[in-house]
C-alpha cells in the first residue's frame, strides 16, 4: 500500500497553502513518581501511532503538472528550516547523590521536583562541577574560615639612628661618593647629539674597557671608541682624556677617536683609511720623496708633505719614525700614500690657539729664527710666528736682520703688538736692553760741541753717530754758510766730524745738529768800481729807424696787376 509523505511548511510555502501553526517540540516533562517510573509507562498506555493514513486530503502530495516524466521516482522536498533556531532539548545529567550529613532536617520527607521549564532561546549555563542545577542551596549550612595567623609587628625604624655598618657601607659604595642632596638634584636634560667634525678634539670620558676597545663619551649623547694599544697604561674608568675625532661609523653609531699624539697599529689594510694617523718607519728615499712602510705594508710620503719647509736632504730621514696622515689609500692597486707635514700642521695649529689664548703685549717670549728677510726677521715662538721688524733689532742702526741675527739661533723677545683678526704679531729686541734716548738729555746738553761719525747721507742732510743707538742729523742748510746743491759733495759716510747741538727731543729721539754755526762766516768780497768785469757782456746795439713805408694795409695795392691779375 502506497504512503504520501507529510509535507513540511516549506512546502505549503511553496504550493501557497498557508502552514500550520508548528507547535513546540519541547514538552513539559512529567514528574517522575516515587517508584522513579514515568505515569504513562505505569499505566500501560499505548504508544503514539506514527503513520499517517494514506487517503488524508491534507497528506497528498501535490505536484505540479509537467514537473515529473512517467516512472521517475518522487523528489521529496527538502524539510523547512527556520531562521530562528529551534531550541535545543534539555541536557539532562546525571544525578549526583548528596552526602547524607547529620542534620535536624533529616528526618523530614523529600520533598517532590518541581517540574523544569526550559526557556527556548538559549540553554541554561551548565552548573559546577560535582554538583547538579537541581540541587538546592543549603540555607542553614555555614562555611566558616579558620583565622589567619597573628603576624609579627615589624618596628618603626628610628631616623635619628645609625645604620650598621655592613650596611652603611653598602650604601656609600651605591652612592659612589655622591651626597644624598646630589642624588636628588634634578638629572639634567642630556642635550640633543651634536655632528662632530673630523680631526676636532674633545675631552672624553672613559666608560668601559672591552677587550681591546675603550669606549668613552665625548659629550651629550656622542659616545665613541679608540684602541687600547694607544695608552700606555689602561686608562681608569671615569678618567677624562683628550681625543681627537678620526671618523663617524654610521652603522655603529660610534665616533672612532683616537689620542691626539698617538698612531693607530695597523696590522692589514683593514685598519687602514683615509684620515687615520699611523706610525711610518722610512726605509729609503728617492728623488720624489720618502720610502717608508707600515707594519709590513709599503707606503710613500712624497717631498712636499715632508715637512713645511722646503727639504733639501731627504737621507737626514731614513732609518726615523714619526706620525702621519693617510691621503690616499688603494688597496687593490697597493698605494699608500702618507703626509707628515699635515700631522705638523695640525700641531702646529692647535699649538697656536692655546698660544695666542695665553699670549699679552709686553710678554718676554723665547723663540727661534725661522726666516730672515731685508725688512726684517720671522721669529718661531712654539706655533706662532711673530715679525721682528728691522728698527726693532737694535737701538742702532741696522742695514740687514744678518747683521745681528742667524738662521736657528734662540733669542728672547718681547711682544709688542698682538692683532686681535689677523693674528698677526709684532716683536721687538732692542726693548730688551736699556734705552739710550733715557740719558741724552744730560749728556748732550743744547750749545754743547759733539763729534761723531757720519753712518748716513740723504738729500735733505747727513745722520751723524754720537754713541751706538744716538744719531743726530745734520741738515744741508747746516753744512756751510755757503748754498750747498748735495751733500756728498760736502761729507761722506764714515767722515768724523764736529757739530753744534741746536736741540734735544728724548721723546720722538731727535737731535739736530749744524757744522756751520762752529765755521766763521766769510768776509763778504767788495768788487772794485774802476775794473770793468771781463765777464760782463756788452749791451746789444739800438734798433734803426725804417725810411720806407711798410708794406700791405687798405690803401696801396696787391700787386697781382704785375701778373695780369685784377685784384
């Protein structure tokens, strides 16, 4: 016998019939009797039927006509689901027995379960472990804690009273020999990293020693680092030392510094670059300049980067060690290129800035000839060249510096002037010993007599030497009482002569002097009235008187009839 199948609401959806109202699939579940047997199980009751009858109007199914070929099995349709979903069935858990405890309750009879609803939204939040949702709270039954233990009250310490002195000691060590008011000063706000220049130094702190590296701060946030070789002793930590900046290592962020004085020990190429400062030991020299090598690798200081000055000798080198700055470094090519003359420079630079800081007119300098010029001498004083100009050698006259002066000699000097901008620095010798000008007054008093010797003739007269740094001058008009056109013709260097002094000035060091006023002035020559002078020429003749009239003006002709011309 054929069986329709039921048709869900989707369906009746589908067909247009209106579904029926779905009842719920949960059921209020009966309270089980005393025997633990559900009523209707007791009572025998006939289970539910479960098949439909075929020939039920609103069980048929119903198709659509040309939706299905003969012999094609009928395509059930697929149950309805709803887009609220449908509440779950209750969970249901076994029953734990409950510890029967001596209680007053205990006598009284169970009392029956009331029946469980369950709300159809969601499931109930399922219970602790070890105990069931229909378990019921024990109202009467009180958990009391033990009390907590008594606890040892610790003393007030008094803070007038000394510390112990392990730990007393402990704290001066932590402190490190800072007072308590140092320690709470504000820290100050470290300042922003600052780029340092190349070759600038900076006094550095040292803040660790590893290995072979020292690493010090150089101020700020800069820290930088140098080699250990470079110190004689390893350095304290704290200890300040002076460094001079080599190069920056953008992926360390170091400063790579070294000693101001100090080489860096190159074992291979890799320590070796542009700007460093290595120890150079020359082997030999050529016409170009200097054969040298560092640490086993061959280099070259060519003649000009030698020294400052011109080098004439370069075999005076060979077999030395000194300093010097890396120009040019190849390796690939094997050229290594030095400069000691740049390690001076830099020397001699850094010695003028703390020279010149210390330097004030009317200092006593020792220094050494460098230069000597006609106008003067160049006077090394440790950095600093000052000029020493001619008229300041001696308080005599000087022709040429080589008079009084040599290349290399020492000699003090005192400054005199000192040029705040162009650094430039005026010297004096003659300072050094005592003023002559100081006495002339009283030795060469006006209308005294004076001889000396004449040290110099110019045009307008003649300077002549009293005693060495005292010279007076002898003016032309003072030679003779006769008009004198130069004075060589009257005097020349090295004449001894005898003057009278017309005036002294020990301020400006002038002394004026006249040969004349000690000569007698001349009779004046009277000429006779009745010799004719022979020189005297004679007066040139009267003009005549011109008989004929001149020729030209308005009234007498041109003459130009006599050519046939009407003019």
């Amino acid at each position: 016998m054929y069986r329709a199948p039921a048709f869900s609401q989707h369906d009746r959806v589908m067909t247009g019939e209106q579904p029926e109202p779905q009842e719920s699939s949960q059921s209020t579940i009966p309270p089980p009797s005393a025997s633990g047997v559900a009523p209707d199980q007791a009572a025998g009751a006939p289970e539910a039927p479960t098949d439909v009858p075929a020939d039920s109007a609103d069980q048929r199914p119903r198709i659509s006509i040309g939706s299905q070929r003969a012999g094609s099995p009928i395509v059930r349709a697929r149950p309805f689901r709803s887009p609220i979903a449908p509440s779950r069935p209750p969970r249901v858990e076994p029953k734990t027995p409950r510890s029967v405890e001596p209680d007053d309750d205990a006598g009284r009879p169970p009392a029956e379960p009331k029946p469980i609803v369950e709300p159809t939204a969601a499931a109930p939040a399922s219970p602790p472990p070890g105990k069931s949702k229909f378990d019921k709270p024990d109202r009467k039954r009180r958990e009391f804690a033990a009390p907590p233990a008594p606890v040892a009250k610790t003393p007030v310490p008094n803070i007038r009273a000394e510390l112990p002195p392990e730990l007393q000691q402990e704290v001066e060590e932590a402190l490190g020999g800072l007072t308590l008011n140092e320690v709470l000063e504000p820290t100050p706000t470290l300042p922003a990293a600052v780029d340092l220049e190349p070759e600038s130094r900076h006094q550095a702190r040292v803040v660790s020693i590893h290995r072979d590296d020292v690493f010090v701060e150089l101020g700020g946030r800069n820290q930088g680092v140098l080699s250990l070789r470079q110190f004689a002793e390893p350095p304290a930590i704290g200890a300040t030392v002076e460094v001079a900046v080599t190069r920056f290592d953008p992926e360390e962020g170091l400063y790579h510094v070294a000693l101001p004085h100090a080489a860096v020990v190159a074992a291979n190429w890799a320590d070796i670059a542009e700007g460093v400062m290595v120890e150079a030991r020359v082997t030999g020299h050529n016409k170009g300049g200097l054969e040298c090598e560092v640490n086993s690798i061959r280099a070259f200081i060519p003649a000009s980067h030698i020294d400052v000055y011109r080098v004439e000798d370069f075999a005076q080198f060979v077999g030395q060690k000194f300093p010097c700055i890396v120009t040019e470094a190849r390796p690939e090519r094997g050229n290594l290129v030095l400069s000691r003359r740049a390690v001076i420079e830099r020397d001699k630079a850094e010695a003028k800035e703390k020279l010149l800081a210390e330097l004030a007119e009317g200092q006593i300098r020792e220094g050494i000839v460098r230069s000597l010029q006609n106008f003067g001498a160049f006077v090394d004083l440790g950095g600093v060249d000052g000029l020493l100009h001619v008229s300041q050698l001696s308080w005599q006259r000087v022709k040429h510096p080589s008079d009084v002066l040599q290349l290399g000699q020492k000699i003090k000097v005192l400054v005199r002037k000192i040029d705040p901008q162009t650094h430039k620095i005026s010297l004096a010798l003659r300072d050094l010993t005592e003023n002559p000008w100081t006495s002339v007054a009283t030795k060469y008093p006006v209308t005294s007599t004076i001889r000396g010797t004449v040290s110099k003739i110019m045009e307008f007269g003649a300077f002549v030497q009293l005693e060495p740094g005292v010279e007076g001058l002898v003016h032309i008009s003072e030679l003779s009482h006769q008009r004198v056109w130069r004075v060589s013709d009257v005097l020349a260097e090295g004449d001894t002569v005898d003057a009278k002094v017309l005036s002294v000035d020990p301020e400006q060091q002038r002394i004026g002097l006249s040969m004349k006023a000690l000569a007698a002035r001349p009779a004046p020559v009277k000429k006779a009235e009745s010799e004719p002078d022979e020189t005297e020429e004679a007066p040139p003749p009267p003009p005549t008187k011109r008989n004929t009239p001149l020729k030209g003006g308005l009234g007498s002709g041109s003459g130009g009839d006599r050519f046939g011309l009407k003019w």
